[in-house]
C-alpha cells in the first residue's frame, strides 16, 4: 500500500520588535520611497534580548504540533533548516527536540541557506513515504538581524528575524507530497557569504574589525540568478508531479524580493493574485519565509483542501528548488485543551532535561571520585 506525506500541522513565530524603513533612514543612507521601489519591504521583525534561532524555532514548532493530535514522544525526525544557527554545534535542531520534550526524535540542522525549508520538506517526506520514519518536524528559523553589518546599506535593509514549522504525517490517502527538485550551483558560492567565523577563516582581530563575520552579497549576480531559478524549478517540478500549471492555485515563493517574484510571475505568465507574498512587512527571513507566508496564506484561506500549492526558493549555495504539495488539511482553531498539553509535555521536558543534567553532575562527580582513589 502507498504511503503519503500529509502536512497536518503549522505554526509560524516572530519577534514583536518591528524595524520600519523609517527607522532604518537614520541608520544608513536610505528612505523607504527607496527601500520599497527596490525590494517591496516595509518593515521587518527583530529579535530581542533572550529570543534567538533555538527559541523561535521552538514556538514555532510547539504551535505546529497544537494543531494536530500528536504529542512530542510521537515525533521521529526533527529538521531545522537555517543560516543562523544558535552554534557551530551542537546542532540548533538538537536545542528544540529538548525544548519540545520530543524525546524519540532524531535532531539535525540543514544549511541550505534560503531553499533551506524546501530541502528539509522533501528530506522528511520522502523518509515518511519510504517507511523510515511515521511524524516529523521541519522548521526554517532565522536571526540574521545578528549576522549583519548595520552600515551596509545594500543588506541591513533586506533581511529580518522569524520562524515556521510545518508537522509531517504519514498516511495511506493520496495527497500531500508530491514531488520536489533541489540543485545547487557551487560556482556561485562567493556571491553570497559569510565569509569568516569557519574552518577557512576562524575568528580573529582582523576578521572582526573587515565586518568578515557579517552577510557579504553581489547584489545583482543574485537577483539575474533569481529570476532564472524560481521560474524554471517551477516548470520542473510541475512535471516531475505531472501536475499542470494551470492546476496550481497558490505558489509560495521565497520572499526576497517583490522584483524577483514579479519576474517569476511574468516568465510563468500567471498574475501576481496566484502567488503569495508578505514581504512587505518581514523582509528577507531566509529558510522561514516560505513557512511563515504558507501560515499566513492558510490563516487568509488562500489555500484549501485539495489545493495544488508550489513552494519555489533559491539561497545563498547557490541553492535552487522547489515542490509540490496536494493540501489536505482545513485550517482550525486551536483547542485550549490541545494548549494546556502542549504546555504540560513543554514543562516535563524542561523537567527531564534538568534531571538528566543534574544525574550527569552526580555521574562525574562519582567517577571523577573513583579516577582519584585509583591513582
């Protein structure tokens, strides 16, 4: 019998601070007629002090479960895709499975930069569908707002902070996923960069004082290498699904920038109404923008059970992909009772990460004890 990956469960989560284009005039050279004409951006979310990737991701993730039955012990396979990670390592994807209390889970980061929710959707759909795995997590969580050099005109206006978290279940109904195409183009790997901070190039006096450790981008090698991708993954993938465009009621694309989903739009000759876009008021917020749009486009009923949706990124790689889902869920409220237990599992996993932590304490200090009498 044929398996299926159902997304049964969503939830998105971004910081309350809003940085306006106003604001950012009195940081660089720059106005919002400018920002808008050129990006389509108006605002966007920055974290605060205590809010990072892990705690973003994790809200998310915590309001993507609430909407299904399942509790956190029943997930297998936690993704976190981002270019912002809480570290090096351990891994950000690890931090949330503690967090969420989900103790049966696997745990790893995927660094795909901006197509990186769409790598991780086709990674667990097609681990469900294969019969590995039964639920999983796979979340895009970004705080680029601490990768950035505030006086660089060409990128501080571009990028912003948020999460979004889509719950994957295995079903024996059609539907869900239904095909996906990922590429990378390594060539273009200088053209968007973080160029310090790894094995290359560790930290160092130098690296900190040439803002080496901050977003380095060729602003338009990107956005001619855009407005080639997004259209033509589409087109693949649509065949690869044998779905005709024409079938397609919503595409979701990567919100980087309104000028490069209107040349997607004009190259696939379908209108501006056919694509989501909320650009305007989070900017560029890397792997969580296709999640966090795919919430709000839920949320404003754009789409519906047996909606054919086309998430379409590209990123920073130079990562390209794109995939089809059939919806088949129905936008919900949330019960308080589903609440009052995402809590309850959220407090005990607090309480066995305390106690493990604790027990491992108690472990060094009994063999540390043993180590000293033997010698």
């Amino acid at each position: 019998m044929n398996r299926y990956a159902h997304v049964t469960g969503w939830g998105m989560a971004v910081p309350d601070r809003v940085l306006t284009n106003q604001e950012l005039s009195r940081l660089v050279d720059t106005n919002d007629d400018w920002i808008v004409s050129r990006t389509g951006i108006r605002e966007r979310r920055i974290a605060q002090k205590g809010e990072s990737t892990a705690t973003l991701a994790a809200r998310a993730a915590l309001r993507a479960l609430a909407r299904t039955d399942l509790r956190p012990t029943d997930i297998q396979m936690i993704i976190v895709a981002t270019a912002s990670p809480e570290h090096i390592f351990p891994a950000t994807a690890c931090i949330v499975q503690d967090t969420l209390g989900a103790t049966n889970a696997a745990a790893f980061d995927l660094s795909a930069a901006c197509t990186g929710f769409i790598y991780g959707l086709s990674l667990a759909s097609h681990s469900i569908r294969a019969g590995a795995i039964e639920n999983a997590i796979v979340i895009g969580a970004e705080t680029l707002s601490r990768l950035i050099n505030w006086e660089d005109r060409s990128t501080c206006i571009l990028f912003g902070d948020g999460a979004g978290a889509f719950v994957l279940q295995a079903s024996h109904d059609p539907g869900g996923f239904l095909a996906s195409v990922l590429h990378a183009d390594g060539s273009g790997s200088n053209l968007l960069t973080i160029p310090a901070g790894g094995s290359r190039m560790p930290a160092s006096l130098e690296t900190v004082h040439k803002n080496l450790h901050t977003i380095q981008m060729n602003g338009r090698e990107i956005f001619r290498f855009a407005t080639r991708v997004m259209a033509s993954s589409t087109r693949e993938v649509l065949t690869r699904s044998g779905i005709e465009l024409d079938d397609v009621e919503l595409v979701i694309p990567h919100q980087a920038n309104r000028r490069i989903i209107e040349a997607a739009a004009r190259s696939l000759r379908l209108p501006m109404e056919r694509f989501m876009v909320n650009i305007e008021r989070y900017g560029n917020t890397s792997s969580a923008s296709i999640p966090i749009a795919a919430c709000e486009a839920i949320e404003q009923g754009r789409i519906r059970p047996g909606d054919h949706v086309v998430l379409v990124a590209f990123g920073a790689g130079l990562t390209y992909g794109a995939l089809v889902l059939e919806w088949v869920s129905t936008e919900r409220p949330i019960p308080p009772a589903r609440r009052g237990i995402q809590r309850l599992f959220t407090f005990m996993g607090r309480v066995r990460s305390l106690l493990r932590r604790f027990w491992r304490h108690i472990e060094g200090l009994i063999w540390g004890t043993k180590s000293h009498k033997k010698r």
